[in-house]
C-alpha cells in the first residue's frame, strides 16, 4: 500500500513535471476535518454608500446589525476604493490594480479583441478572482447581487460568457448584470442565463439576494463557503417600502449643511477621525440649503429619507443573514466584511432625479411634490441631489468619481469572532481594496497562484491585511498605493497625499496637482503644495513610476465609449462620467 506521504510526494512531483509549480492546481484536496477549521467568508459590497453613511461610522442613519457587527469587530477608517464601482470591484476580487486587468473603467459595450490596454474592458483570463483561488482551494463560492464585470455584448451562451460569474469561479451566481437595476423589478441572471423579473407582490431585490445567500450557508456543509453579496443599496435607483421613508419623515428638514456638522461631531466622538479635522468647505457648485426655496427643502429632505430608509431595509437584510450564522452555529468562525465600492453617489446634480437615472430631471420642486408619494416606489428611478453625497462622505472633499478621499475613501467592518480580540476597535492602518482579496485567500489558508496550467498569472499587487486584523500594533501591509481614473489622478505615500483633477482635452502637463498630509488634516482641508513644492514633486514621480508599473498606458483620458452619452449635471464642476446603465 502507498504511504500517504508518498501520494504528496507523488502529487509534488506531478505538478513539477506539468510545469505547474506551487499553483494552486496542486492544492491538497480538501479534508472534511478542514473545513470545520477554515472560516466561512462573506463578502458584502454596498453600492455608493459613503463614508459617513452608517451608523458605526458617525451616521444617524440606523444600522443596529451593522452597529452590533462593529462591536465585536473592526472598523477601519483609511480604507481606499477606486471612486467608481467596476474598477473597485475588479481591484477586490483580483487583487490587482483595475488598470492591470483592463477595467480602468466600466466594462466594455464589445470588447474590440485588439486592444491589450488598460481600457479593454474585460478582465484576462491570467487574472484568477478571490472565487476562482477559494473554490480551488476546496471552497464552495456563491455570488449574489451586482456582477457588472462583463462586457455588455455577453449574453450568457456558451461563447458568449468567458467574464460571467460562473466562468469567473462560482459556482452559482443570482442577480444583474450591469450597473443599477429596478429593485422591486430587476432584470436578472441566474448562472449562464437571463431570467424572468419578479412579479411578487412585495418583492424587494436586497431580500431575495438576502434569502439566497441565507440558503448558500448551509451549516452541514463538506465545505468551507464563500458568499459573495453584492447589494444594489445604496445605489439608485433609490427604492424601499414606504414605511422605512417615513421613519425619517423630520431628519433631513435641517439639510445637508448642518448634516455635515452633526455627523462630524459624532465622528470625532467615535474615534472615526482626529479631533483636529475640518471640515471643507462646501464643494463648488453645491447649493448652501439655506439658499434653497421651501419647497425644494422639503421635497429634498424625502429624498433623502428615501436614502436613509433603503439603508436601514438594507441593514435588516444583513441581520438576518447575522441570525441565521448564529442560528446554525456559524458565526464564531465566519469572516463578515462589510464594506462600499466608491464615496456617495454625485451624478444627479442639485435637482435629482425623479423619473429616470441619468437623464435631465425636467419636473420643478413643486411638480415633485405633488408626486412626493412616489419616492421609493416602482413609479420613480430617483437619486437624490448631489449636495446630500456631500454629506454622505464627510468630513472628505468631493464624492464619488473624484480623486479626492470623498471619492475613495469608505467604512470597512471586519468581523471575526473567533479571531478578533479587541471587538469595537477602530484600526487606522492604510488598506487599499487590493488588498482584500490577498487577505481573504490567507484567512483561506491559501493563496493566489504565480501560474496556472504552465501560464503566467498577472502578479497580484495586494498584500494581506490579516496582521492587522489580529493586532492592532501589526504594521499597514502597504504604505504607496497610486489612484487614477478618467485622467484624474492621486497618489499616496504615508501620511502624505497628491491629487490632480483633469479637464477632459487639456494637456496633462498642465494639471495643478495639490499636496495634503493625511496624518495632520485627515479631511484634506488644506493644500500645501506651495509649502513643500519638493515633496509635491516627489509625490508626482512616484505617480508615474507606479503607474507604469500597473497600468499600459500609464495615463490617458477616457476613450469616446466611456464618455457621457447624456449631459445632465447642472454643474460643468465635475469629473466626465459614463453612466452605469440598466441592463438592456
């Protein structure tokens, strides 16, 4: 009879003939002794939910599940996106940098098969995702909610799906395709085909994704599971059962300006940020609320109930998913990462929209409130004014799309009961969304691949976080990490930061560049450029050393397919945009 250690050896030796090395092809087949050691990992990924926005993080939002997940976990207060959300979530399953696997921007409409850029459009296939190390790592992987990884020209058919989930390493996946999708009517993928939408009386899309993943933990499971659970929350359109707006009816009739002071000092109480931070003025083309008629304040305090409301639904659902681990006796030994994929949404200028997304809001102050009602349910695709993702990101500048922290920056929960011992602490070290997916293949006693089946992988840029999770005295796994999109650029190196906004057609040369440091002026109050005009032209060599590290090319503006196909901000003061469009 062969010895165990010689079928390893055997197995060893297999791999180094076919030329995959320490791939993880050549992973030890799963013991079920294993998996009761392993965690089960949930990956939760809120959309456009700012810094500010829930309840651990300073909100008068109310997220008690979320409140109750801080407790006995982490909160991390300098964790970076990519201000937009496909090449956020590229970066978090891949763990590389977007421009790395050619998702710089939002996928492709049809991937032109001559282009190798950053701007492709689609992920390579030597680019393995969190779902493809876990699952081969003997992992059972389930995605639900947002996907919006795929070129739109992919319908699901075989030769026509290489970047879908299934294809991606889950091994089921339920929900959309492409940026946003009605949440009482979504239009919905299950596996490697389109679906019919609910027609349910009461169906809400963040409880069915929220049913699903409860039904994927399955607590006699052979394997540790993998959930990936990508709510369309706090994305707009923003939509919730009317009870939940009305819990808010007198929040937001003090406005977006005294929002921002209430929540800042909360913050600082919390520990979220110093207690020297400022906060910056009101970004240019804001409306003071003051200065708004009282009808405009009173049908844009709805809307942002509607946000709170559709938070706190959304925070339900999370709960009962937190229940039902506790329930089966899961939860000790589950990783829960709660985390947003960019700053709070701007693109709907300082009207809103009512109607439709993306398209000009032409109904007056008084026309929306005649239709007040409305707000949150099917009838309406609203977003809420722009002044109010302002407040969502405070105390930062800017919001999503930009290159400033407001853009970037966003809450970050880990929870580990069984691991983490100082539950409620708030850890300070750096993180980019990098850096997540390296941490999750450790947690998974594995890691990603440097080949598979005698082919290269692209390297992985991140680096695992999980020192800090178990310690708050470990060192930030990373110290530099550079940001760019749409020509906008930042790079960070410590406690210092440069940022550079780009108008689209002007030379890149002439880009003002401002220099901040973070440790001193958390918000990124003050610009001191002139003051250390060294250290700014340091920052920007070090931009163009990692960009050309990461990205082919280093810099360019957004090609014409990923321009805005409609104008409608009534404000010129914004970074250029493509819309996230519904699914067809």
């Amino acid at each position: 009879m062969t010895k165990p250690a010689k079928r390893g050896a055997n197995r060893a030796s297999l791999c180094l003939a076919t030329g995959l090395g320490l791939s993880l092809a050549c992973a030890a087949p799963l013991q079920a002794k294993d998996a009761a050691k392993r965690p089960n990992i949930v990956l939760i990924v809120l959309d456009d939910v700012g810094f500010s926005d829930l309840g651990p993080f300073g909100s008068e939002i109310r997220t008690p599940n979320l409140d109750a997940l801080a407790a006995r976990g982490l909160r991390y207060n300098r964790f970076d996106t990519k201000a937009v959300c496909t090449p956020t979530r590229a970066a978090l399953l891949t763990g590389r940098n977007p421009q790395t696997v050619r998702m710089a921007d939002l996928p492709a409409t049809k991937v032109d098969p001559s282009d190798e850029t950053r701007d492709r459009g689609e992920m390579p296939a030597n680019a393995q995702t969190i779902a493809q190390v876990l699952g081969r790592a003997g992992y059972a992987t389930a995605g639900f909610g947002k996907w919006h990884l795929a070129p739109e020209d992919q319908d699901g058919s075989a030769g026509h799906n290489s970047s879908w989930p299934l294809q991606r390493g889950f091994d089921q996946f339920y929900g959309f395709f492409l940026g946003w999708t009605d949440q009482y009517h979504p239009k919905l993928i299950e596996g490697n085909r389109r679906i019919a939408a609910p027609e349910t009386p009461g169906y809400h899309f963040s409880q069915d994704i929220t049913d699903h993943a409860i039904a994927a933990l399955k607590p006699d499971s052979a394997k540790p599971q993998f959930v990936y659970l990508a709510y369309g929350a706090g994305h707009a359109p923003i939509q919730v059962p009317r009870p939940y707006i009305d819990a808010y009816a007198n929040t937001y009739a003090k406005g977006w300006d005294a929002l921002r002071e209430e929540r800042l000092a909360r913050m600082k109480a919390m520990g979220i940020v110093p207690a020297n931070t400022q906060l910056p003025p009101r970004n240019p083309g804001d409306k003071a609320w003051a200065d708004l008629t009282p009808t405009e304040q009173q049908v844009y305090a709805r809307f942002m109930a509607t946000y709170a409301g559709f938070l706190t639904h959304t925070d339900e659902q999370i709960g009962r998913l937190i229940a039902h681990l506790k329930a089966t006796g899961q939860y000790d030994n589950t990783v829960i990462m709660v985390m947003s994929d960019n700053g709070a949404a701007s693109e709907a200028g300082q009207r809103g929209s009512f109607e439709r997304l993306y398209a000009p809001n032409k109904l007056s102050a008084e026309q929306m409130l005649a239709r007040i009602d409305e707000l949150g349910s099917d009838k309406t695709q609203s977003e809420y004014q722009r002044p109010w993702a302002m407040a969502g990101v405070t105390p930062l500048r800017r919001y999503k799309l930009w290159p400033y922290l407001g853009g970037i920056r966003t809450p970050l929960i880990v929870s580990w009961p069984k691991m983490v011992k100082d539950g409620g602490a708030i850890r300070h070290q750096y993180v980019d969304v990098v850096d997540v997916a390296p941490t999750l293949a450790q947690m998974g006693k594995t890691q990603f691949p440097k080949s598979l089946h005698g082919l290269a992988e692209m390297p992985v840029a991140g680096r695992s976080i999980l020192p800090t999770i178990l310690s708050p005295k470990a060192p930030a796994a990373r110290s530099v990490q550079y940001f760019e999109l749409r020509g906008n650029r930042a790079i960070t190196q410590g406690p210092w930061r440069a940022v550079a906004v780009h108008k689209q057609g002007s030379d890149f040369a002439k880009d003002q560049w401002a220099l901040f440091n973070t440790d001193q002026d958390f918000s990124e109050s003050t610009d001191l450029a002139s003051r250390y005009p060294e250290r700014l032209e340091a920052m920007k060599a070090l931009w163009w050393d990692q960009a050309r590290r990461y990205s082919t090319p280093a810099l360019a503006e957004a090609p014409e397919r990923f321009r805005m196909r409609e104008k409608f901000d009534d404000s010129a003061d914004r970074p250029s945009a493509k819309v996230e469009r519904e699914t067809p």
